[in-house]
C-alpha cells in the first residue's frame, strides 16, 4: 500500500509544522492535470452518444443527410465546446481555491461565481477521511474531507492535496490535539 | 464472511419474494437470477471484506476501505460518543459481534466494524469510550419534577395561541378528508341554498333577496367571516386539546415539557444538547403582546428520526407555545444564561440591501406587467395597454416601504459568548447561538454581493433542521463580513463542542 500508513512514520523531509504558516496555499497544481483527466473522459464518451445515434440513424436511413449534417455539425460543435470547458474549468476553480491553516484549524475559501470561506475549527473535527481516486493516486495527490458535527458543514472537503501534505494536515486536524493544548 | 452472509439474506429473502409473486414464472430463470445478480453481489461482499480493514492506535482508530478510490478514515477515541454492539443469531453462534462506531457527526454509522470478537469489543468500548460510561446512569432520576414550573400555559392563554396560529386548517383538512369520503358534495346545491332561504330568520331575509347583487356580496361576505371564525374555532380547540396544561419544568439538568388533553406528552429537553434559540414573534404575536420560543436539540435521535420521515427535518421543539413577550427573555435566561436577547446591543445590515431587494421585485414584476398590458391591449377588455402600469406603481412602493423597515430592523449582535441574529417585518425573530454550539463558520458571496463588495455569514450547528429561523446573516459589508467571521472562528478555536 503506497497510500499514509502511520501517523508518526512516513513523512519526508519538510518539518510537520511547516504547513502551519497561517498563509494561504493553493492546492497543488497537478490537480488541475487530474481534474481534466476525470473531466475529458467523462464528457467525451457523453457527449459522444447522440453523434453515435444520429449517425447510426442517418446510416439506416431514418434521418435525411442534410440534416444529418447539420446536426452533425452542431453536436460537434457542442460536443467541442463541453471538452473545451472540462479542459478549461479546473484552472479556472484551482486559481480561486486557497486554504490556510494555523494552530487552531483550517480555512477554505473556493467558489468562482459563487464564492464562499469557511473555516473549520480543529475544536469541531469529528474525524478526517483520506482518500485516493485512481487517478489522483498516480500524480501522488490525495483528498482530505473533514467531519464535524454540524449540519450544512457536516462534510467538507479539500482535494488535490499533494500525499505529504495532505498527512500532514490530517494529523494537525486530529482533534485531541486541540484537546491536549487546552 | 459475515459480509457475505448478511448479503446473501439481503438478497435471497426479496428474490425468493419475486418469486412467489410471479407465481413460477421467474423460476425459470433463476439460473439468470444467480449469475446476474446474486453472484456479482457475493463477489463483491467478499472483495469488499478483503478492502476494509480498521486498525486500533493508541489515539485513535483508522479505517480503511475502497478499492479504486482509497480512503483512510481516522476517529479519535475522544470523538467516538456510542458503539453500539449488534449481535443477530448467528453472531451468537460465533461468538462475535458487530460493532457500530457513532460520533457526532450525523447520519450513517462512522465504522461498521462487522466481526470483533466479544473481548475485542468490550476492549474497544472501554477504549473508546473510557470514563464516560458513567453519565448514562442519570436515567434513573426520573419523574423527579424538583423546582417550580419555569412556566405554565392557562388555558386563556391557549386561546390566544389558537386566535394566533393558522392551525385551524388542520382540522379544515381532516374534515374535507371525512366528507370527501362520504361524497358529501354530489347534492344540488341550489336546492341547499333555497332550503336555507326557506328558514332564514325574518332579519336575514334580505340577505337571500333574489336577483339583489348587494344580497348576493353581502351574504358572500358573510360566509367567509363565519369561515375564518371557525377556523379560529378549530384552531383554539386543536391548541385546547394538544397542549393543555403545557408546563415547562426544570429537572436537574434538563427542561421537561408536559402537556396534552387526550395524549399526555412529557417530552425531555437536554439543556446541554440546545443548540440554538429562537424567539418568534408574529405580526399576531405581537398584536396581543405575546412571543413563543422554540429551541433546537442535537442527537435526540429518536426526535429527529420521527421528523426525518416527512423529508422536513424538524429538530426544533417549543421551550413556550406562547408566552408574555415581556417574559420571553428572562425564560431564555433561565434555561440558557449565556443567551440574553435584550441586554445585546444590535448592529445593523447594510442599509444598500434595499436597493438589491427592490431590484429583485423589479426584474419578477416587469415580465409580468408586460404580459399584462399585452393582455389588456388586445383582450376586449376596454381598458388600454397602459393600465398595466398600475401593478408595478402600486407594487413597488409597497416593497420598498417594506423592504426598508425590514432591512433596518434586521441585525446581528456579538457577546462574549453567543451569537445572535434577528429580522422580520411586520413580525420578528430574533436567534441566538452560543459559542460552544457553533461548528464551521462561513461567509457566502453570491456574484450580486461580489458586485456590490457584500457577503452573508452562516454559522453551522450540530441538528439543524431545514426549517425556522437560524443565524444567517445577508447583506454585511465584505470587511465587516471577514471580520465577524473571524471573530466567530476564535471563538470556537478556543471552546470545546461537548454534547
């Protein structure tokens, strides 16, 4: 298993405290890479499902050619256009995501149109979720969702955290820690 | 294997029911049956059981599950507020059990740990739970009503609640269910309407004078006074039966609230476990000088799981149906002296919310004063275009009248130790939470507030329902809006949430 194994062992060498800066980091870049990777192969196949069928209608003769043509052309045309935005969104989101951590807890602030800051009191975490889509696993970047007891903030997640970091902050948000400091 | 086994149950009990329901004709296919569904489903029970795997660390216990997307899970001990060991027969059997790990956060189960040994389980409780098991020993004090009623609704008073509420129509519905039922409705209704002008008294006799408009509005009219009496009427007598003798004790810790005609409720509220007060007051409320006060709980599970049901989570409950509204703060007080709602000094919204409310009426009104010119213009009704301009020169006043009383009597307020929020116009409400309540703090933006450099704050608590009055404040300049979030975030940094 190449993915966190013990809270203590596994880190490289940067110093644990270090991601506790109170400044704000963007999420690691090769996210966007990822974001696309998921984003292409998930549009393309859709959007490539009613080309498939109009041409498979046009074929046996149901639809006449010129507007088989025509919608030809305007399902590519749709079809380039969705690509183009599941290329182009995740740079657009990766720029307006930003966290921060300090002693006490972790700050999110994300959204592009509608925008939002939350911050997460490590007095609040319930309990942190690491987890590693396929993908995600093989640029070395993790998602952290952190669990509290509340309602619309019930799960939150960060995503495209590189593995190192993204350790690192699961144990800063181990809650008995806060506890102990009290 | 226990995974296995339980999906096996899962799936041969309802496969067994299609098949009798289909009366033999699916047994044919059985042999699909088996290769489609019941197959892949033990293939993955058992290639989940190889993936989920729990490891206990001195601090906490770390799961991991997943085979493409991997995840690791990580509870502390000092989170972990229930495990609930499940033991079906053929647990017994083995000698082990299931155990459910619960924390806080709401929902499903944090860990399903399906088979511990029973040692390993008494371990992991004594572990997880440690010294807390005490406290479930309070149980035992009960029916120990100690002090004075914190509050007691007279009868008189529950009349006014009935004149208040609307609830009147619950009884309206129930009795349009009955009388559907009995088709009620299929008679002539001219010949009701002649039989009763038959009887009608000498002084009401004009009231059925035929061919006479005036009769005809006037007794309209009439009709629909004596409907919204009786709905008062039902309403005061719903409120007569469900809530009388509504007492609100202290019992040791906890708030009990009593009440009821035929079906007698003594309900517990956990005073450690409100999260959030709201005070209402109704343009009514306020009519007869009264307020009612309800209070949202947090892992009632057997409340919430009651409401969950009707897809409206209601965790709120009434600390007062209905109470002086002179007296309103102080009950608050006495159940949660951190809250005080009149000894807070209230800050304002932006005063330029008016203009962003206004404009949101002005973009619903004009495609509808549009639609009704097109329709004066060209129905034949003698009336040109341009009296549809009426709508809009009437609506928009109003909403701006309306809109600046509400924006200047919403506001926010910070103490040391709570938050609180209040609006509405013509009536009020007026929310508090305390700092040891609150979860995640944040601050929306929607494009119209990043345009107009505005943002909302939201404060999350544990058990929220969709519905009522919560602290989420609109309409706050950005800097104040970063600020407060701020504070609100030191301020939880250094409590400590306890249920």
């Amino acid at each position: 298993m190449d993915d966190r194994d013990q809270t203590s062992n596994s880190d490289p060498a940067p110093a644990p405290a270090s991601i506790v800066d109170g400044q704000e980091h963007r999420v690691d870049p090769r996210s966007v890479k990822v974001a696309r990777i998921i984003g292409v192969s998930v549009t393309l196949p859709l959007a490539l499902i009613p080309l498939i069928f109009v041409t498979i209608g046009w074929a046996l003769g149901g639809i006449p050619s010129p507007v088989y043509f025509a919608l030809f052309a305007g399902l590519l045309l749709l079809l380039a256009l969705l690509v183009l935005f599941a290329y182009r969104w995740p740079a657009v989101r990766h720029e307006r995501l930003r966290y921060l951590v300090d002693e006490g807890g972790l700050r999110i602030r994300r959204g592009v149109f509608w925008r939002k800051v939350v911050w997460i009191p490590i007095s609040r975490v319930q309990h942190t979720d690491f987890s590693q889509g396929p993908v995600q696993r093989s640029f070395g970047l993790a998602t952290l969702t952190v669990h509290t007891a509340g309602t619309a903030g019930a799960s939150i997640s960060l995503g495209g955290l590189e593995h190192g970091i993204a350790t690192r902050l699961c144990d800063h948000l181990r809650p008995d820690r806060a506890t102990d400091a009290d | 294997m226990f995974i296995a086994a339980g999906t096996v149950r899962a799936l041969v009990l309802p496969a067994v029911g299609a098949i009798v329901a289909s009366r033999g004709v699916l047994l044919a296919r059985l042999d699909l049956l088996l290769l489609f569904v019941i197959v892949p489903a033990l293939v993955y029970a058992f290639v989940r059981q190889k993936v989920y795997t729990y490891r206990f660390t001195e601090s906490e216990l770390v799961v991991r599950d997943g085979l493409l997307t991997r995840n690791v899970r990580h509870i502390s001990y000092a989170r972990i507020h229930n495990v609930a060991l499940v033991r079906n027969p053929i647990h017994r059997l083995l000698g082990v059990a299931t155990a459910r790990i619960e924390t806080a956060a709401g929902g499903k189960p944090e860990a399903l740990l399906r088979v511990l040994s029973l040692e390993a389980a008494d371990e992991l409780r004594r572990t997880a739970l440690g010294e807390e098991q005490t406290p479930s020993a309070t149980g035992s004090a009960e029916m120990r009503p100690t002090d004075a009623p914190l509050l007691q609704v007279p009868d008189r008073e529950l009349v006014r609640l009935g004149l208040i509420s609307n609830r009147g129509f619950i009884v309206i519905a129930a009795v349009v269910g009955v009388v559907s039922q009995l088709n009620w409705w299929d008679q002539d209704w001219s010949r009701v309407y002649e039989s009763l002008r038959a009887r009608a008294p000498d002084w009401a006799g004009w009231l059925f004078e035929s061919g006479s408009l005036t009769g005809r509005v006037l007794l309209g009219i009439v009709l629909i006074l004596l409907a919204i009496a009786l709905l008062r009427l039902f309403s005061i007598t719903w409120y007569l039966v469900r809530y009388r003798n509504f007492t609100l004790r202290q019992k040791d810790e906890d708030l009990r609230a009593e009440y009821g005609l035929l079906t007698q409720v003594s309900s517990v509220i956990p005073v450690h476990r409100i999260q959030l007060v709201t005070v209402s007051v109704s343009f009514l409320h306020r009519c007869f000088g009264r307020a009612s006060i309800d209070v949202e709980t947090a892992g009632a599970s057997d409340l919430s799981g009651q409401f969950a049901a009707s897809g409206v989570l209601n965790t709120r409950q009434w600390l007062a149906p209905i109470v002086d509204s002179g007296r309103a703060a102080a009950l608050v007080r006495k159940v949660l002296p951190e809250i005080d709602i009149e000894a807070v000094e209230w800050k304002p919204i932006e005063a330029r919310a008016v203009r962003r409310i206004v404009n949101r009426v002005v973009i619903a009104v004009t495609p509808v004063t549009i639609g009704l010119a097109a329709v004066l213009t060209f129905s034949p009704i003698p009336l040109s275009g341009w009296h549809g301009l009426w709508l809009p020169s009437v609506v928009l006043p109003m909403t701006w009248l309306a809109t600046r009383r509400w924006v200047r009597r919403a506001g926010y307020a910070l103490t040391d130790r709570a938050i609180y929020f209040r609006s509405g116009w013509p009536g009020r409400q007026i929310s508090a939470v305390r700092f040891v309540n609150m979860q995640t703090v944040a601050m929306h933006q929607s494009p119209f507030d990043h345009r107009r450099r505005m943002a909302s704050v939201a404060v999350d608590t544990a058990g929220a329902g969709s519905v009522g009055h919560r602290i989420l404040i609109p309409f706050l300049d950005v800097d104040v809006a970063e600020s407060i979030l701020h504070r609100l975030y030191v301020e939880t940094r250094s409590t400590e949430f306890r249920w």
